[in-house]
C-alpha cells in the first residue's frame, strides 16, 4: 500500500515540477525572438485580419516595426485608410525604412466574400504569416432562440468562418512559402472557448471551432509534408485584454492591446500550436482549471452579470 501512496506521490510531485519549470521557461526564460524566423526570403509580408482597432491594430504596429509588410484587413474604408497612414508616418524600428502596408476590405460577418478574389490580389508576394485576429460578440437581451437565424449567422461567420476560409485562400501560397522558409498562421482565440459565458453563446463555440481548426490543420499539413517544411498553425488563447471591444482600462489581468501584442508577438516561431501569451492571462486561466468546475462558474457569472447588464442597459440606450 505504501509503494503505492510512494508512487502517487512521486507521479504527482514530477508532474508539479514539470508544470512550474515550464511556465518559469514560457513567460520568463525562452528567447522571444523566433518572429525572426519568418522575416526571410525577398519583402516577407504578414497579414493581419481586424487592423483597425485593438489588439489587430497593435499586432500590426509590432510586425511593422519588427521589420515586416503588411496586409491589413478591416471594414470601415476611413479607419483602414488612418491606420495606414499612421503605420507608415514612421520608420520601421528594425529597418529604419518605410515598410509597404497594402490592405483589403471586407465585412467578415456578410455571405457572399471572395476568398479567392482576396489571395489572389496579394498572389506572387512573400506571405510568411497569417494573423486571423478579426472577431467579435454582441450582448444582447434577447435569449438565444430570440436572435433570427441571421443574427446567429453573423456571429459564425465572422468568428469562425472568415478566419477558416481566409486561410483556406492564402493556403498554396502559404505551402509554397513553407518549402523554402518557415509560414506561420495564428488564429486569436478566447478564453470564452473553454469557460462559456452567458449571452456570448456562440462567440464561445465559434472560438472553440477556431481553436480544433488551428490544431487540425497543423496535424493536417504534416500528414503529406515533412514538419520542416510545413505551414505552422498557432492557436493563441487570451483573457480580457482592453481594446475597442474591451473598454476598460489596462490592469494586470487586463494587459494593453500593445502589451498584449508584444507578447503576442514574442510565441511567434516557439513551436507550440496552443499559447496563452501573456502571464496574467495564464494565471487566470490556471484559477479557472484548477478550482471545481461549480465555484467558477459561480465566479463567472457573478463577475458576468454586471458587464453583461451594462452591456444590455448600453444596448437598449442605442435602440
Ligand atoms: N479584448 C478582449 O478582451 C478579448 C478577449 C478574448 C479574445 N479577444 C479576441 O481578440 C480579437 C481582437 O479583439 P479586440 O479586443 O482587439 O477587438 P476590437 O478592439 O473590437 O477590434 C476588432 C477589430 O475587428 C474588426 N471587426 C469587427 N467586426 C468586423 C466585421 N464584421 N467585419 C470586419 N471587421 C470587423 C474591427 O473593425 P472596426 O475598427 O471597424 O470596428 C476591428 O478592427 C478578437 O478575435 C476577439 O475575439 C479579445
């Protein structure tokens, strides 16, 4: 019986270790300077979804001054046209150089987007990552057989299926660029994927479609092609983080759109496929899969229910 409780305890006491060496390395020791890896061959390009505002338009400003392209997304034709202008009213930190900054509109919640139409306007340049970040939920207090099947619609496509089918478009260029120097694409996820919160519903379910298609591809791609040579999938899983969406001010557990984006930044090329990037968000995270499942989902939906009647009181105020 002793040998038992011997082995148990031996078990347990490596898994601990394990756990707290990898985070001392993960937030504090590793080299953040893997983003490096995808600066090569002739004007490496990243692409990122969502530019215009938050975390989207502070990933941007970090690989611009880093030394990349960039291919910005948004919806709204003015504040694409400002963040561009504002991007390149400056050098870029790395390469004392104004960098090219192309850009496309779409709204990612219509039917009807010409993926295809999208990648091939960017066709023949060095495309080496992918940032889905675009994303977004709307609280509302309609319950969820309230919203119209469009309503719901919306919310899938702009979360799950701009991101699934924006990659899918960019994807041979992508392989291509993969056989001669390392391709990345990251999809932005949230914490909502694994700890639902009330009226966000679908956000929740489409972060977690997002979170099995960035690990699916990654395995899909080395099914035929050898790991070195295959495009790179990086699911990045994050707490609140105070953006346009997010309108509070910064805190521990509540980083910068521009902190949050360094650190974002800093996983690129680290080789996992799942990363929560910032150390607050990590431990919040680590609250919630520790504690019985019952304690936090009180703890969520008190901590909830004010954000949620504020946002509905918001709501019912614009309408
Ligand atoms: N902030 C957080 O606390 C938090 C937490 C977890 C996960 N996330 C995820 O992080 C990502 C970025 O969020 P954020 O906080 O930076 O949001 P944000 O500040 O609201 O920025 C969202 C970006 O997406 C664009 N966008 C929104 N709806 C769109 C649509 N229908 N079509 C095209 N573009 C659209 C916005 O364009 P406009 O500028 O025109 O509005 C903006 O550029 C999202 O995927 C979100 O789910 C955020």
């Amino acid at each position: 019986m002793s040998i038992i409780i011997y082995s148990i305890g031996l078990i347990a006491s490596f898994a601990i270790a394990k756990s707290i060496l990898d985070f001392l390395w993960f937030y504090f020791l590793r080299p953040t300077n893997h983003w490096q890896k995808f600066l090569q061959g002739p004007s490496p390009y990243a692409v990122v979804t969502g530019a215009t505002d938050g975390i989207g338009k502070a990933t941007a400003k970090e690989l611009y001054d880093k030394g990349f392209n960039l291919i910005l997304h948004g919806r709204s034709e003015k504040k694409l046209k400002d963040v561009v202008e504002k991007i390149q009213s400056v050098k870029s930190k790395s390469t004392g150089q104004i960098q090219d900054v192309k850009c496309f509109l779409e709204d990612g919640s219509e039917a009807g987007i010409d993926f295809e139409g999208i990648a091939k306007k960017f066709e023949g340049l060095n495309v080496t990552i992918l940032v889905n970040n675009v994303g977004s939920f709307t609280i509302r207090p309609e319950r969820f057989d309230e919203w119209t099947e469009e309503e719901h619609m919306k919310q899938i496509r702009l979360n799950s299926l701009f991101p699934m089918f924006l990659t899918r478009a960019f994807l041979s260029s992508l392989r291509t660029t993969a056989c001669a120097r390392p391709a990345l694409v990251v999809f932005i996820g949230s914490f909502s994927d694994e700890t639902p919160m009330a009226k966000i519903i679908l956000y929740s379910a489409t972060k977690h479609f997002v979170r099995r298609l960035a690990l699916g591809l990654h395995a899909d791609e080395r099914f035929d092609t050898p790991d070195d040579k295959a495009v790179s999938f990086m699911y990045a899983n994050l707490g609140p983080v105070s953006s346009q969406m997010v309108r509070e001010p910064p805190s521990f557990v509540r980083p910068s759109s521009k902190l949050f984006a360094e650190k974002l930044v800093g996983t690129f090329g680290c080789g996992r496929q799942m990363v929560v990037p910032y150390v607050g968000h990590y431990l919040m995270r680590l609250t919630f899969t520790t504690l019985p499942e019952f304690l936090v989902a009180k703890m969520l939906s008190t901590s909830a229910r004010g954000l949620i009647e504020e946002a509905i009181k918001k709501s019912k105020s614009q309408s």
